[in-house]
C-alpha cells in the first residue's frame, strides 16, 4: 500500500516535470521567435523574419528595395540573431552552473556572484579598462583577464577549501572573503582612473549582451555543450552530495573529487560567459530556486530546467531591455535583476503561505 | 607559415585596392584626369538629353568623381587617423556617424554641410542650444551603450569614434558594426587633445574636401594659442604662477600627463600636482593648504555641478561654487584665496574641442599684467559666429568663467 502511494506520488512528480520542462521549451521558442523581430531599427515582423529567409536563402527571396537600403540582412544576421541565441545560451549555461554550486555546497545562496567568481572577473576586466594591462592584447585583453580572473578565483577558493578541509562553509566563506578582496581592488582602480573609463568598467559590470557575436556564441556553445550531458551524468552524485558528504561517501561517491569536478565545471562555464557580457545578476542564484520550488530537488531534472529557466528569464529580460526605452538598451543585468527578483520572491511567498 | 598567411593578407588587400577604384577613371590607371572626367559628364549629358548610346556612368559616380578631381586630385586618398590606421579612399564620404561629438564640433569648424552627417551620439541631442541643426539627426546612443540596430541601419559610410578614450568600447563598436555592414570605413580621431588637434583638423580637411575651410580655421587656431604660447615661453620656469586646478569633484585634481595638466602648463602654470603620479589623483585639502597656490581653478559643468555652458544664463550657482571653496576649513589662508585669485570656468571651454579658449583665460588669470590686450570672450564669440556658425551671442547668454 505505502509503495503503490509512493509510486503515484512519483509518477505524479515525473509527469509534473515533463509538464514543467516541456512549457519552458515552448515558451523559450515562442520568446525567441518574439525577439528576433524586436529592436530600434525600422523593421516589422514580416520583415525580420524575411530577412532572416534572405540570409539562409539569398537566392530565393527577393527583398525589396527599402529592407536593401536598411540592411535589413545585415541587422537580423550580424546582429540580432547570435544576440538571441547568446541570451538562450548564456542563461542556461549560468543558470545550470548555479544549480550545481548550490547542490555541491548544499547552500541556497551559493552563486558566482556569492562565491566571488563574477567580482573576480569585474577586477580582471577592470584591470584591463584602467591600467590597460592584460594577458591577451587588442579585443581580447578585456575578456581574456576576466576570464583569467574568474578562473584564478576559482581556483583560489578551490585550494583553500583544499587546505582547510573542503567544507561548503570554508568554500562559501573563501568566496565571500575573496569577493570583497576583488571588490576593493574595483573599487580603487575606479578611484584612480579617468571618467571615460571608469565609465566603461561601470558598463562593463552592469552585464550586456551588446558584445556578443557569432564567435563568441560559438565559444560559448562548446563550453555549455561539452559541460551539461557530464553534468547529467553525474547527476546522481549531486543527488547524494545533497544528502551530506557522509551519506554521498556511504553510496560510493568519491565526495572531495566529486565537489572539485562540479565546482571546477560551474566554474568554467560561469566564466567563459561572464568573460563575453560582463556581469549579469542573480539568473544563477534565481533560476535553479524557483525550479526547484517547482519541480524539487533531483539534480537530473533541476539541471536542465533551471537551465531552461535561466534561458527564459535572460531572453525575457534582454527582449524588454531593448524595448523599454525606445532607442536605447538597458543594460540586461539590471533587468534581469528586475525581472527575477519579484518573481523569485513571490514564489517564495507563495510557497512560505502553503 | 605567418608569413604565408602575411602574404595573403597583403595579396587580399591589393585586390581590395584594385576593386574599388576612383569613379570615372577611364584608363583606370588610378588617376581621374580632366579630360576623363570631361569625357564622362559629356557622356552623361549626351545620354539623358542628346539621346546618346554610349553607356553614362550612373550620375552618383559622376558626382563622387567630380569630388574626387577636385578635392584629391583625382587620385585615391590615403590618410591616416589619430590611432594610426590608414585608410585608402576611392569616394567621398557622404553619410557620416559619429559617436565622437568633439569631432562634431571640429568639423562644425570646418564647415560641413550638417546633411552629411547621418548619426550622432546622444550627448548632441541632449544640448539642442549647442547642436541646433542635428536635433531630428538619428540617435546612435553612447559610446558604451551603442544602439548598433540605429547605427547599421542609417547605412553610414563612416564612423568616426575616439582614439584615446574608451579605447575597449570602441573596439567592440567596430567590430560589431562591420560584422553587420562591413563597408563602413572606420576612422579614429579625439579633437580635443591639443597635441594632435591641428593634425587632425587638416586631415579631416582633406577628407572631406575641406582643406581651405581647415587652414583658415587653423589660423584661427594657431594665432589664439600662439598668442598665449609667444608670451608664456619668455617667462622662466621658476617665475611660473603655482596653480591648484580641481575638477567637479571636491579635491579631484589633475596629475602628470593629465589633460588639464597639459593646458595649466599651455597657459604658463605650474600644478601644484604635476608631479603626482595618478592621472586625476584626489588630494588632501592639508596637501593644498601647505603648497599654498596663487592660482585656484575650479571646473564645474558636470557631476554635481551641472550648472552653467550654453543653456544657463544664471551665475548663482558658480557664485556659490566660488564662496564654499573659500569657506572650507582653514583655506581663507591660502594665498589665491586671500588674493582673490579663485576662478570657476566650464568644462565646455576647456575640456574639449574649445579648450583653446579656457587656455585664453587661463593664461590671462595667470599673468594679468602680460595679457592686458588677450580677450578670450571675443575670442569665444568669433569661435561661435564664424566656426561654429551659432547665432548665439555671449552678451546676452550663456555662464562659462566666474568672476567674469
């Protein structure tokens, strides 16, 4: 009797999740389709997608004059098309990497903004802007130091859980001591600097996806690619590690080598996108929170769908950025913020409330 | 291996070269002689009114290469900008974007024709007293926040950006912009740093067809900081007035390699803070107090003090701007303070493509007795009548410097 309620219960939950995973599909695809057709320059719906035929196809389609005139082609393919798929990408990569912070080091607050990877890389780009010193040169010198910052933080907070025994404490707390070290290096670079650059680190740090292009995109896809089918593999280590490190370790889970890969792995893929977009807040500290208070706890449903989430919440967040204010583009971090946050705290209500 | 990729990379480029060639050079060996473009404009006339057969160059081609023989002498035009990138040009430009807006002035300065101007930046239509005829001009934004839809979609044939600030911003505004339309010539150029701004006045003359507007700009120019330079240069060094410069910050002041340090020294000062090692260095009131200047410059116009330029006409705020710095602590015992040597200026004459006439007052508040004759408002007033082509009139409106 208890196992066949058990079994309901469960096959109640899978079907939930395939419900749940499903809508999200559909509504990114729909979200997509919307934004590809939004922006300042002069072009209708019928247009966008147009011009998005005349790229696949320049010999099929006859544009007319006036989209000739506009480069109209020119808009959708060079600009806004690799922009709506860096945003698919970008939140589902950062989303995912907040899951898995948070279910190695078991705590609800574990992100790369909490963790000091994202202040880290901000200090990296910083550097770069100010001093105009770096490891790469020309275009890269910005995104190649925060890059290498985020990843030395990483690797930082890595070796002194390593020292100190690899609690999520000790890591949660090396990451906060490491997020102000960097936030003070910021902060007095921008003392020293001229406006004009403090300007641009300022911009740097809200998070845009203004920067992003094809390479880019291509780059970014790789890393997510590569990153997500190890991670659903091991998602059941995650289940256990979220049981505790003795229970992981009980059920045969390897726990320190295990939390090095998973936290080396969010490290990696937070990296490679924050390097490109500067900061954008909170989708890898809300996305996998309001999946799981969807859908629960099990790593090898939460991981796609936060990803999925963080997916809908950054292209939902850039399409109203570009059209909020007509002409001019707020910076996608601090819609994200605006977007997420109310939603994330009423679910949080909502749930407080049942 | 590099150097086969070198080699493509310059074999490339020649077949770039050859592709665009000068309009209506029928040998096309390179040069638009008078005879060829002659040959073609009665070629075009014969055809649209003579009904001709013989093929007429498209009239857009006739008018590029009328320019052409007339500006570059018929020949290709190779220039190099600020940033040090060369740029060879076959046509004139005719839709330019600039998101640099000190550029717009100089080439306000220059005398081109407002249509040929297709973008500008957001600052220009945020100050429609200063940049009366390019209000209904398409928005391009900011320099870090690029409306790049806005921008691709004017179809410009030049972008002209800044080459010493927001150097990584405007990189990826390149970039981006010709991953979208990648025939739009990109140019760098500051005008507002006065060690290249003659240079870059004359280049911007040749390219756009404006060298005698250029040259008698530049005598403009060259006889308001020559003016100041003769006199300044027979003062020793050791006689230079100390100067203590702060900008719109409390105590943010200018150090070595500065831009305001460069134009105290133009004007025959000495910063107090030269030597500082920090571009734009906060300093400590104690620190001022005890190198105890002659000279206070204050300059307002931004932050917190966003008062006074083109649109102000109300000198209340400068006055109070002048009374709190006498009021902070111990100061009234500075020597300019005591002296009454404290002077607020604006940011738009000193900062940017104006800064020669800041430098004017500078100078004149510096050396009261050597500079008598020196009249920087008539200087600004011609500036804007005769350069700017502003009916705007000092008299009547406007706060830059305080005490006047």
């Amino acid at each position: 009797m208890m196992t066949d309620t058990g079994r309901q219960e469960y096959a109640r939950l899978t079907e939930k999740r395939a419900l749940f995973i499903t809508a999200l599909i559909v509504i990114l695809i729909a979200l997509a389709g919307v934004a590809v057709t939004l922006g300042s320059a002069d072009l209708s719906v019928a247009d966008s997608y147009l011009a998005i035929f005349a790229g696949l196809f320049p010999d099929a389609v006859d544009l007319p004059d006036r989209m000739v005139e506009s480069n109209a082609v020119g808009i959708i393919w060079g600009w806004r098309l690799h922009r709506v798929l860096f945003a698919v990408v970008a939140g589902f990569g950062l989303a995912i990497a907040g899951s898995v912070m948070q279910g190695v080091l078991r705590n609800p607050l574990a992100s790369p903004f909490t963790l000091g990877i994202a202040s880290a890389a901000s200090c990296g780009a910083s550097i770069a802007i100010i001093l105009g010193a770096g490891v790469l040169s020309g275009s890269l010198l910005v995104i190649g130091n925060a890059f290498l910052f985020a990843m030395l933080a990483a690797a930082a907070i890595y070796g002194m859980a390593r020292l100190r025994g690899m609690g999520s404490e000790t890591m949660i707390l090396a990451g906060i001591a490491l997020m102000y070290l960097f936030s003070a290096v910021t902060s007095l670079l921008q003392y020293l600097g001229t406006a004009a650059k403090v300007q641009e680190v300022v911009f740097w740090m809200f998070g845009s996806l203004d920067k992003s292009s094809w390479p880019k995109l291509g780059i970014v896809t790789v890393v997510v690619a590569a990153v997500v089918p190890l991670l659903l593999w091991r998602a059941w280590d995650l289940n256990a590690l979220a049981e505790g490190d003795e229970t992981a370790a009980s059920l045969g889970v390897p726990v320190e080598r295990s939390m090095a890969g998973f936290m080396l792995a969010a490290s990696l893929v937070t990296a490679v996108i924050i390097c490109f977009t500067g900061t954008i807040g909170f989708i890898g500290l809300v996305a996998p929170h309001i999946t799981r208070m969807v859908i629960g706890t099990d790593h090898r449903t939460l991981i796609p769908a936060s990803g999925l989430v963080g997916a809908v919440l950054l292209l939902g967040a850039d399409c109203l950025a570009r059209t909020l204010i007509p002409g001019a583009i707020i910076p996608v971090g601090i819609m994200t913020a605006f977007l997420g946050i109310p939603f994330f705290l009423y679910l949080f209500m909502r749930r407080r409330d049942a | 291996m590099t150097r086969r990729l070198l080699l493509l990379a310059c074999s490339l480029c020649l077949m770039a070269g050859m592709a665009a060639a000068v309009p209506c050079d029928g040998d096309g060996d390179g040069t638009l002689t008078a005879p060829e473009l002659a040959t073609a404009i009665l070629d075009s006339l014969d055809a649209r009114f003579m009904g001709g057969t013989v093929e007429a160059p498209p009239s857009a081609d006739l008018q590029d290469a009328a320019f052409v023989h007339t500006h570059w002498d018929g020949r290709a035009l190779t220039i190099t900008d600020t940033s040090g990138r060369t740029t060879t040009l076959t046509r004139p430009l005719r839709r330019i974007a600039l998101f640099n807006s000190d550029t717009l002035d100089m080439l306000r300065s220059l005398g081109l024709e407002p249509d040929r101007v297709v973008g500008v930046s957001k600052y220009v239509l945020e100050d429609p007293v200063f940049y009366p005829e390019y209000q209904g001009t398409a928005n391009l934004g900011s320099t870090w926040s690029p409306d790049y839809e806005k921008a691709a979609g004017i179809r410009p044939d030049a972008v002209i950006l800044y080459a010493s600030i927001s150097e990584s911003s405007c990189a990826d505004i390149e970039k981006t912009l010709s991953a979208i339309d990648p025939e739009i010539h990109f140019f760098r150029f500051d005008s507002y740093r006065p060690a290249v701004y003659a240079d870059e006045a004359r280049t911007l003359g040749l390219l756009l067809g404006k060298k005698e507007e250029a040259e008698r700009f530049l005598t403009f120019y060259e006889n308001a900081t020559g003016t100041v330079a003769e006199v300044v240069d027979a003062v020793p060094v050791k006689d230079r007035v100390p100067v203590y410069l702060e900008s719109w910050n409390d105590y943010k002041s200018a150090g070595k390699g500065s831009g305001y340090d460069e134009k105290i020294q133009l004007a025959g000062g000495r910063n107090i803070f030269g030597e500082n090692p920090v571009e734009y260095p906060v300093v400590d009131p104690e620190a001022v107090i005890s190198r105890n200047p002659d000279v206070i410059i204050k300059i307002v116009g931004a932050g917190e003090t966003a008062f006074g330029g083109y649109s102000d006409d109300d000198r209340s705020s400068f006055e109070q701007v002048l009374r709190a710095i006498g009021d902070r602590p111990v100061w009234n015992q500075i020597k300019a303070v005591r002296d009454g040597r404290v002077h607020i200026i604006h940011t738009d004459v000193i900062g940017g493509p104006d800064y020669f006439i800041g430098t004017a007052y500078l100078a004149k508040w510096f050396y009261p007795d050597l500079f008598g004759d020196l009249d920087p408002r008539a200087i600004h007033q011609q500036y804007l009548e005769e350069f700017q082509r502003l009916d705007y009139d000092l008299d009547e409106h406007g706060t830059f410097v305080y005490p006047a």
